[in-house]
C-alpha cells in the first residue's frame, strides 16, 4: 500500500536555458519562503502533512495505479506540494511546474508522454529526476472560481487513464477543494467568534461607562441644576456663567416643562439638530422624532420621568436636516424656578448600533451555514450549536446544550480520531479527524470534523469551534469503488483479484499445515447459445442463479468467484480426499443441471470442471488457475456435463487442441472440407427417398479429422456458424446438380447447430441458399436438436413457423434425449421425428429402448408425423422398426455417408433395401 512520507529537501530544478539570461531572477525564485498571502491566510503553504490531504493523495494513486501522486498548490513563484506521494521534491518553480497547465485550463488535464508534448518535452522534471512521463491533474477550483492549484497522479512511463479513473482524481479533487474550504471557513469562525468576543467585551465596557458616565453625569446635572437654581434666584446676573457650564456637557443637554417647552440646552443640541435657538423655543420634544411609534414611545417615557423622578430610552433623533441618528435620551424630574421640568442629556449610540448589527450578521452566517457548527468549552460541553448541526445529527439544539461532544461517538469509542481531537484540545490548537458518529435514530454517519480554538483579548483559549463535515457520501461512493474493484456486479461474486488474493492465501495457509489447496475452473456449456437467442437479460439473471447454487454447494470458508463471461472458479483448502472432492464435483453437476426458471422460460444448463490442487499441480496462483483451465477444457472434450482431475498429459492435449482449433480456422480458406451423404430409406418400398448431409475435413496435410474431434471445437469457439452456412449452400447447390444431371427429384437434410439458430439471421441465410442455387424449398430439410428447440419454445415455434411457410421440411433430431414437453411439440409445425441411434442401438439387447423407440413411433404418428430411425446397422433393429411403422431409416445397413460422385451412381443403379 502506498503511503505518503517525508522526503527530503532538494534543490529546485530550473531549466538551463534560465541560468544566464535570468540567473538573477531564477535566484529569487528559489528563495521560497514568502508563499502567496492568499495561502498565508489559509495556512497551507510550508506546513506539515495533514492525514485528509495525505489519505486523498494516496487514494489517487492506489486507484490509478500510479507511482506518484500530488496534491500541487501554485502562487506567482513556485509549485508547493501540500502532500506527496513518491515524490522526493518539496516545490518547483513556477515555470516548469506541470501543474501550471492544469490551472489555466481550469480543466482535466492528461498529458499521456511528457516527451511528445511540446510544452514539457525539455522539462527538467522530465530530463531528470523524478523522469516523469505521464502526467493526469484535475485543477483545484475554489468555490470563487480561483484555480490554485491541482491533484495530479504522475508515472515515469507513458500511459493514459480510463474514463472511470478520470471521474474518480476529478472527484477526490473536488473533496482536496472541500478541505481548504472548510479550513478557510474554519479560520474564518475563528476570527468571527474572536471579534465577537472583542465586540462584546467592548459593548460591555461601552455600556458600563456609558452607565457611569450617565450616572455620574445625571448626579452632577442634579447637583449642578440644584446649585444653578439655587444661583439663579439668588444671581441672575452669573446666567451666561451657567450656560457655560452646560455647553461643556457632552452629548446633548436639555430642560423642558410640562407644557414641553424647551428652557435650556447646550450648544451641542443646536449643532446637531441643527436648529436655531429661536427655533428651538418654538419646538417640543416629539417634534424630534418622525415615526409615530416613536413619538408614543417618547411620549411615555416623558411621562414616566414626571411621575416616577426618571426615565431612559432609545430612539432616533430626527435633525432638522431629515437625518436619523440613533440616541438614548435619559431624563430627571426637578424644580426649576418654581416648575416641575426635565433635565436629561441624549447620547450618539451609533457605534453602538453597529456593533449589535455586526454581532447579527455573523450570527445568521453561523446560523446559515450547511456545515454544522459547535461551540464548546475547554472540557467539551457544547455552549452553542447551529441549527444545520440540529438537522445532521437529529438532535434538538435544546437536548444538545451542556452536554459533552462525546455523546456523539454513542459508545464507539475506540477510534484513532478521537485520540487527535483529545491531543489538540490540550495542546491548545486546531486538529483534524476522521469520525464514526451517530445521529438521535442510531444511524452511523462519517464526521470530517475540524476544531480551532477560540482566544480572549488577553490571548488565552476560552472555546473551542468546531465544524462538523458528513462525508457519509463520499465514504459509501469509495465503498462502492472498493466493491467495484474486488466483487462482481452482476453476480456479487469475488472476481479475479479477489480469487488470486485467496489462492495466495490459502496457498500459504496449507503450506504451514501440511494441507491442499483445490481449485476448480467451471464453465457453462452453450450458454452462448442462451446468450444470443433469449438476450442478455435473460442470460444474465441465468448466471446469477447459477452463482446461488454454487454458493450452496461448497463451504462458507470456501471461496467462489465469476472468472468472467460464463466461467467460475472456486478454491477449497483443507480437503485431500480426491474421493470427498469428487463427490462434491458430482453435486454441483447435478445441481447445475436441474432446470433454471427465467423470465418464463424454463432453461436447462450443464457445466464441466476442471480441478488442480496444491502441492501436486502447482506451486503457485498462475500454474494452478493454468491446469484447472486445462483440466476444464479435458472435461469439454469428453462430452460435457463433466469433471476432470488435471493430469500432465493434458498439457499436451492443450497443445494438440490449439493447434487443431488454428488449423481448423484455415480450413474453410483452403477448401479442406467436403460433404458426404447418407441414403435414407422408406421402410415401404425399400427405395431411397432422401440424403443427410454429413461433414468432413481431409487436410490438405495429414490424414482426415474425425467429426467428433473438430464439430465440438468449431461449436465452441463459433466457427461452426461460418462452417455450417458453407454446409447448407454446398449441400443445397450439389442437390440441384444431381437434378440437372437427370436423377429424380431428392430431399436433403441439413443439420442446424444450436450456434446457427439465430432468430434475425438463420430465416434469411435459408432463403438466401435456395435463391442462389436454384434449388425447391420442398428438397430442403432442416434437422434441429430436440435440447434447441426446447431452450426457448416460442421463438423456436416462431422461426420454425417462418421456415415452414417458405416450403421447407422440418426434422426433430435426437428425438428422445432432451426435455420435450408435449404441449410445446404438438405447436412445432414439424414434419419428421428422428430416432436418436443410442435407443436403435440396443433394441435387440436392452428392453427398454425398445419400449422408447416404439413410443416415439407412435408419439410421431399421433401429432401427424413420420419418423425415422437413425443408426439402423442389422436386420434384427430393420424388423422391429418395419413391424412398428417406422416410416423412414438410414444406417449401415444400406448405405454408410459417401460423397458426392458415390452417390451419384448409387442413385442412378436405384438400388432398393430387401426387407427380409
């Protein structure tokens, strides 16, 4: 696994062609220790590794399957790598910086051979170390649009990414640009709730001198009015005195009746409402207000201060300018020249005002937020939480206050980032981690939490904030990933990695026990067929069925996967009785062939086996899958539907098959393959009433391959649907020449194979080969397998249905070995039923093929079918199919397949069959 480390310090490269003509230049920028204020804000540049930013890098190569991978940040000097892996270098300049590219684009950018692009072909990152070639960077955009930089993954090879690999750096981009954000919103809370905490401790103060000073203020106007009055009656003449007195006042001073008749105020009151003396006397108190609330709320507290000695309040004094300025006005009951007045002073609290609004806008962006957001004491009792923090976990703000963080983590304490937070909050500093945490309902959800400390104006933390990040998506989406890469879609089966990993595994387990180790190779035989005919739906949910029968044939310890395609491979590791193993072979065969249920079809499959074990076939993962492979592959050669133990003999069979299968493909290119025929007889007469047309291969080097060797192979690797179309149109064109060359009108039968029976192409290829030679569709007999037309009995119906109609004759071969169902063979619009020879064989010697063949024979005369017998090779089996009505035969007997130019003679000799 790959992890990211500390590498030391190496000098930036600068490319040569800089040294001279900016050597001054290129000096300065190796000095590299004033990153860009931007990052200084952000506290990126210069800093140590960060585990978000590290595990994002390190999961950027693993999943790209690269050496190197960087998280590149980019100011006006130099390239600064946050984290790194595989990579010695710290920084680079600017110039040469890969990166550079990625952050103009603004776009995904994938350089596949650094040499060819003519940009970085001279790179010094290229020329020299770290050599790289290969350069894939997704840009580092911020949420303001600002490129700053990129994740990249770097190879020292040319290479190039998949799509899927492309999508995913994209996304872990995006989750790099995540982290900055959150630590840029981090600092920034930071410096929030640290300029609350200024704010308020100032609007504290504020008001505790304001108290005072108006306090001290109003103490002093009494005592100042009670002396000014005492003065007044006594020395009117030291009036002017007085006035002096109150325009020293700060603020504005003023003194009115009941009657709301100004008496006296300070110069600061003419100067801010800007009002003259003699407008003033005309005024009255509510007239400096605009709002009626505010004149009721005055006029109140104007009434209060008569009744009760004083009265306060706040409201917006309106200037004779139109201008609203924001004042707390106080006001005192005296006596003043024998009169009930008010004596009160007005304070500017715009400052004031200010700051509480500033307090209110930071409060509703904390409010706002999506991110959650807590605040804490030093022992981790929430003081505050926002109300996206309510909507994460499911806990009312109300249950949460007081209460410690740990709540959080229920009692999944155990966790490496708990212990980090733990160690931050004692340090006093700002920590990063990686949470399991669970919502009010129990629901686990990953915590991506990020805690600063908050400090007072003499500088010691008093709070904690924390912002609490869900990542739950982004955890299930690398799940996912992870899932992807080792289990099957389709069938949730480990895939071939995953079995690799086992077979090492087990390898080395038995290796210490003195056990084996099994593998088993699997293959489903036709499934192709399946595949093409009923779609890929439907074959799909085929090989999902088949994994659950797999999956309960072995043990839970055993390990099962899908190989790919139809192929499945297992390992059993304990068990060194080949007889235990056998027997196990012999309950999935039996299990696999029992009949799958599929969107209404009703599909019968087989499988064959192949098994290697440990010590005896291999040492090692590769020779061990090989051998099963090979013994696999035995299993098919031997018909099918069975197991092979694997054998060193095989390996030359291997080789014998690939050649055979090459020299198969070039087979139909150099017109190796002829046609023989076989005479069928009508059991009546005696005379020949048709031919099958029967495959053969002489090489033009080596003696003639025998049918059963190359049809299953040309089956298998699809060659016999090219082979099977020469068939039809050799066997259609030498027909029509016998006619031409003056013999009687003949049928010819022509075997479909299962690969061939393709519902849009088998109609058009018949109709095609009749066209071209010439020859009468009623000449023409197709034989079908009964398992073919059993597979899918409303396609074959339908397909069969449109042969018929073109005037051809339909043949059931095999009749008697598959599954038929008599409620779908009496709608096959079907002209003959064909005996399969393994129940002719034995009709003298085994009772019950005898009983079979008869009950074919009356099952085909029953649906209005002839039948013929195949295989018939003595008299005993020609009398017991003559006495029971068998209407056609071919065999031995008469005639053994012949070619051409036989057949021509034997037709014009019209020989005919004794029948006694």
């Amino acid at each position: 696994m790959l992890r990211p480390r500390p590498c030391p310090a190496q000098p930036a490269l600068v490319p040569a062609c800089m040294q001279t003509a900016h050597e001054e230049t290129a000096t300065g920028m190796m000095d590299m220790h004033t990153p860009d204020p931007t990052f200084d804000r952000d506290g990126l540049f210069d800093t140590g590794p960060e585990q978000a930013f590290d595990e994002i890098t390190t999961l950027a190569a693993k999943l790209c399957d690269t050496p190197m991978a960087v998280v590149s940040l980019l100011d006006e000097r130099r390239q600064w790598f946050k984290s790194r892996v595989g990579v010695a270098l710290e920084s680079t300049p600017r110039e040469i910086a890969f990166c550079g590219l990625t952050v103009e684009r603004k776009a995904f950018t994938l350089i596949g051979d650094a040499h060819a692009h003519p940009r970085f072909a001279e790179n010094p990152l290229v020329t020299g170390p770290p050599h790289i070639r290969f350069y894939a960077g997704a840009p580092l955009v911020m949420s303001n649009g600002t490129a700053i930089g990129s994740l990249a993954v770097l190879d020292t090879v040319p290479r190039t990414l998949d799509t899927g690999q492309q999508q995913l750096l994209e996304v872990l981009s995006r989750q790099v640009v995540a982290q900055i954000e959150l630590r840029r919103t981090v600092r920034r809370l930071s410096g929030v709730l640290r300029e609350l905490n200024r704010s308020d401790e100032l609007l504290r103060l504020s008001n505790r001198e304001l108290e005072k000073k108006v306090a001290e203020r109003t103490s002093e106007l009494l005592r100042l009015n009670a002396r000014l009055s005492s003065q007044i009656e006594q020395h009117s003449s030291e009036a002017r005195g007085s006035q002096a007195i109150i325009d020293s006042l700060p603020g504005i001073f003023y003194l009115y009746d009941r009657e709301g008749h100004f008496l006296r105020w300070n110069r600061n009151f003419e100067l801010i409402t800007g009002y003259s003396q003699d407008e003033i006397r005309q005024l009255q108190p509510l007239d400096f207000f605009s709002t009626q609330q505010e004149k009721d709320l005055v006029e109140q507290r104007i009434l209060r201060a008569f009744t009760h000695g004083s009265a306060s309040v706040e409201a917006n004094l309106l200037t004779k300018g139109g201008k609203h300025i924001p004042y707390l006005f106080t006001g005192v009951r005296i006596e003043f020249n024998g009169r009930q007045c008010v004596s009160g002073m007005g304070v500017d609290i715009t400052e004031r005002r200010s700051a509480e609004e500033s307090l209110r806008l930071r409060n509703r962006a904390i409010q706002a937020s999506v991110n959650a957001i807590i605040i804490t004491d030093l022992e981790g009792n929430i003081e505050y939480a926002n109300p996206a923090f309510e909507r994460m976990t499911g806990y009312p703000i109300r249950e949460t206050l007081g209460r410690n963080c740990r709540f959080l983590q229920s009692d999944d304490r155990e966790q490496a980032g708990i212990a980090a937070i733990r160690e931050a909050i004692a340090a006093r500093e700002e920590s990063s981690a990686l949470l399991r945490n669970y919502r009010k309902d129990g629901e686990m959800f990953w915590n991506d939490v990020h805690i600063a400390p908050v400090r007072g104006q003499d500088g010691e933390v008093t709070h904690f904030v924390g912002v609490l990040n869900d990542i739950s998506a982004i955890k299930h989406y690398e799940y996912e990933l992870e899932r992807h890469a080792n289990f099957d879609a389709l069938t949730a089966l480990a895939n071939r990695n995953v079995l690799k990993d086992r077979i090492r595994h087990s390898i080395a387990t038995a290796e210490r026990h003195d056990e084996w180790v099994t593998v088993g190779f699997m293959d489903l035989d036709n499934f192709k067929f399946i595949n093409d005919s009923l779609g890929h739906n439907v074959g799909d949910e085929l090989l999902k069925q088949v994994a659950k029968r797999l999956l309960a044939c072995l043990r839970e310890q055993d390990t099962v996967a899908r190989y790919g395609g139809d192929e499945f491979a297992f390992v059993i590791i304990g068990e060194k009785d080949e007889k235990t193993i056998a027997m196990l072979m012999n309950r999935i065969l039996r299990t696999v062939e029992l009949p799958f249920l599929v969107e209404g079809h009703k599909l019968f499959v087989s499988c064959s086996i192949g098994l290697s074990f440990y010590p005896k076939d291999g040492g090692d993962v590769d020779t061990l899958l090989k051998n099963a492979d090979t013994a696999m592959y035995r299993a098919k050669e031997k018909g099918r539907n069975n197991f092979q133990f694997y054998t060193p003999a095989m390996n030359q069979r291997v080789t014998e098959r690939l050649s055979l299968e090459s020299r198969l493909r070039q087979a139909l290119l150099k017109n190796e393959f002829v046609l023989h025929y076989q005479p069928k007889v009508d059991l009546k007469s005696g005379r020949i009433v048709g031919v099958e047309a029967l495959l053969r291969w002489k090489p033009s080097a080596g003696s003639t391959v025998s049918p059963a060797t190359f049809i299953p192979l040309a089956e298998e690797t699809g060659l016999i649907v090219p082979i099977g179309e020469w068939v039809l149109y050799t066997a259609c064109a030498q027909n029509k020449q016998l006619q031409q060359a003056g013999l009687p009108p003949l049928r010819v039968a022509v075997n479909i194979s299962a690969r061939q029976f393709n519902p849009e192409t088998l109609v058009h290829m018949v109709g095609d080969a009749l066209v071209t030679t010439g020859l009468d569709p009623g000449l023409l007999e197709l034989e079908l397998t009964e398992s073919l037309v059993m597979q899918n009995p409303d396609e074959a119906i339908e397909v069969l249905g449109h042969l018929k109609a073109m005037g051809l004759r339909i043949a059931i071969d095999d009749f008697g070995t598959g599954y038929s169902s008599l409620s779908h063979l009496q709608r096959f619009p079907v002209d003959r039923l064909k005996i399969d020879q393994s129940f002719v064989r034995d009709i003298g010697a085994d009772p019950n093929d005898a009983i079979i063949a008869r009950a074919v024979i009356s099952l085909g005369h029953s649906l209005g079918m002839s039948v013929i017998a195949e295989g018939v090779s003595n008299r005993e089996q020609l009398a017991f199919l003559k006495e029971n009505g068998c209407d056609e035969m071919q065999g031995f007997l008469f005639s053994m397949p012949i070619p051409i130019d036989e057949l021509d003679a034997l037709l014009k000799s019209n020989p005919t069959l004794s029948m006694h």
